[in-house]
C-alpha cells in the first residue's frame, strides 16, 4: 500500500517550506535580499518537521472495509502541497497528516462523502479531483458527447457518398 | 460552405493552440485561499505549546476583540523572515495568537528566543488538525478573526513589510 514517490524538493518548497511560494512584488529590494538570505542558507533538511508521521499516515485501519473507503477516497483528494498528485501519492508530510485525518473520520463512522465535502468547503472544489456538475465543469461532461455527436455526424456523410460513386 | 468546412480543422487547432499557449504562458498561481474567510472560525482548543504558557482555544476570538492568528513553525524557514514584522504588528497592539504546527517544545524555544516572541498565546498543533480545519495550506499563513470569530483575511505566505498596512487596515476594519 505505501508508494514511496517522493515530491521532488524543487516541488516540496525545500526552500521556502511551503510549495505555495508568494509572488514576489518586482523590483522590492527587501523581498530580493530576503531571497538572497533564503537561497544562501542550507536549509533543505528544513523542510519537514521533526516530529514523526501522524498515526494514521501510513497505518491501515484494521477494519478492511473501512480502509477500502479511506483509500478510495484518498485517491481522490489533492495533495495541498505537491500538487499535481493524490494525497495517496505523495510523500508529502502534509499529505501524511490529511491521511490520517480521512482514516480517523473514517474509523469514526464519517461517510466519505461527508469528509469529502469537508475538505471542499475549506479549499474549494480544486482539493477533490471528481469534480461535481456544475456550470463551470459542464464542458468537461459535455464535450465528450459533443465530440462523440460529431464523429457520428462525420461517419454518417462518408457512409452515405460511398454508393453514389 | 465547402470552403469553410476545409478551413475548419485549421481554426480549431489555432483555437486549441492559443488556449493551451494561454495556460503555458500565464503566470503560474498556486496559492490555496481558505474558503472560511467570511465565515466563523471552526471550533478547536489546541494545547499549550510551551510549558507554563497558555495554549489556543477558539473560544477567545468571540471576546469582541479582533485578533490575528499566525500558522507558523520553527522548522519553516520563511517564518524567520516574517518574524520582524510580527513584532511590528505587536509593537502597534495587533493582539497575535500563534498556532505551532508540528513543534517541539524546544525547537520553538529556541525560535522564539532567536527570532522574537510577539505571541499572548502559542497552541501546539502536533497532527495538523487545526490548520486543517482552517483551510490552511502551509506555514506560514496569517488569518484576521474579528470580535464575534469570523475570519475576516487570509494572508497567505510570509508577511513582508510592504504586507503590514494591508493586514492592519484588515484589522482596523474588523473592529
């Protein structure tokens, strides 16, 4: 069950501590010399905490179900910090603690749906990756049909020449 | 007709060219804004994360004082940097509350005696459930909370001076 995938340090913010850097204001001085002091110092082992991985982080729950549902839903949520990846994917301390936080309300008798809305209400639909049908996501259920409508009406106009000629 | 159905598939390529040029060549974006701000601050009550000092309880945002609760950590690096203007906001009254995320009791000791202390109070936020359920997505992170507990701003990565006016009119108008 444990992938070891780690996010890379570039994508980790070994730096900065947090991949969501701060857009830099252009030509600040003190942002550019507290850059400089940033890049200068060897901190990369910094970048995590020292404390150990939350309980539940890499722990399956011992009923088989329940972590059935945990892991599914795990698949599905976005990790904050590396974040192109699932948080079943990432190696990411933070991913870890989102981890154990789904497989405790997991144990607790949540529903995934209800830990799923949970996470959406504070980060908005961009942590789930099953995005709901919504205004702004209809292309995405929609366009396949288009596409599949349009290749139907292509293939209909080449069936019907071919006996003509 | 027959001349716009052959120039059709080269408008649909430049129009699928143009938006994934779009995508390419726009400025990458990848802060997460909490969707509480507006809304109440969840309910938690964080232990001390130093020995004879008081820890974090929700409770003390409804005492119709607004406050600012800094997400910070030791072992984050831009939180160093963000320290002098802590303790400007402290030096002007901004009452700070500071929730620790995955702290050592001597780590942040040590940050404190190294870095400043502007804290009234530090919860210890060991499994990052706190930071969690404010819809914080790294340290460090900086949330105004008015009198009555509703989150108010959300400042997203260290405070830098020219942060300051913006987090104290957000403070100001939150009275």
């Amino acid at each position: 069950m444990r992938m070891r995938r780690p996010c890379s340090p570039a994508k980790a913010g070994a730096r900065t501590g947090r991949c969501t850097r701060p857009r830099p204001a252009p030509g600040n001085m003190l942002h550019g010399a507290v850059y400089a002091f940033l890049l200068a110092s060897p901190t990369p082992a910094l970048a995590d905490s020292l404390l150990p991985p939350a309980e539940y982080a890499d722990t399956q729950l011992a009923d088989p179900a329940q972590e059935r549902a945990a892991k599914a839903l795990m698949e599905t949520i976005r990790c904050l910090v590396c974040q192109g990846q699932a948080i079943s994917d990432s190696d990411a301390e933070m991913a870890g603690d989102m981890r154990a936080l789904i497989r405790q309300r997991i144990q607790a008798g949540e529903s995934p749906d209800q830990i799923r809305d949970w996470l959406v209400a504070r980060y908005g639909n961009w942590v789930s990756y099953d995005p709901p049908l919504e205004p702004l996501t209809w292309p995405l259920w929609g366009a396949p049909i288009l596409l599949l409508l349009a290749g139907l009406w292509l293939a209909r106009n080449r069936f019907k020449r071919r006996p003509r000629r | 007709m027959k001349r716009l159905v052959l120039w059709t598939p080269l408008i649909v390529f430049v129009l699928f060219m143009a938006v994934v040029a779009a995508g390419l060549y726009a400025p990458s974006d990848r802060t997460i804004p909490s969707r509480l701000v507006g809304q109440p601050i969840p309910q938690f009550d964080l232990p001390p994360s130093l020995p004879g000092r008081p820890g974090l309880s929700s409770a003390v945002f409804r005492q119709g004082r607004p406050r600012i609760v800094n997400i910070f950590a030791s072992w984050c690096v831009p939180c160093r940097a963000e320290a002098p203007q802590l303790a400007e906001l402290a030096r002007r009254g901004v009452p700070i509350d500071g929730i620790a995320v995955r702290d050592r009791p001597q780590d942040l000791a040590g940050f404190l005696a190294g870095y400043g202390d502007p804290f009234r109070t530090i919860g210890a936020d060991n499994d990052r459930r706190v930071q969690l359920a404010l819809g914080s997505a790294g340290v460090p992170e900086t949330f105004v909370v008015d009198g009555r507990g509703i989150i108010r701003h959300q400042h997203i990565g260290a405070i830098m001076a020219q942060d300051i006016p913006a987090i104290v009119a957000a403070y100001e108008a939150a009275r």
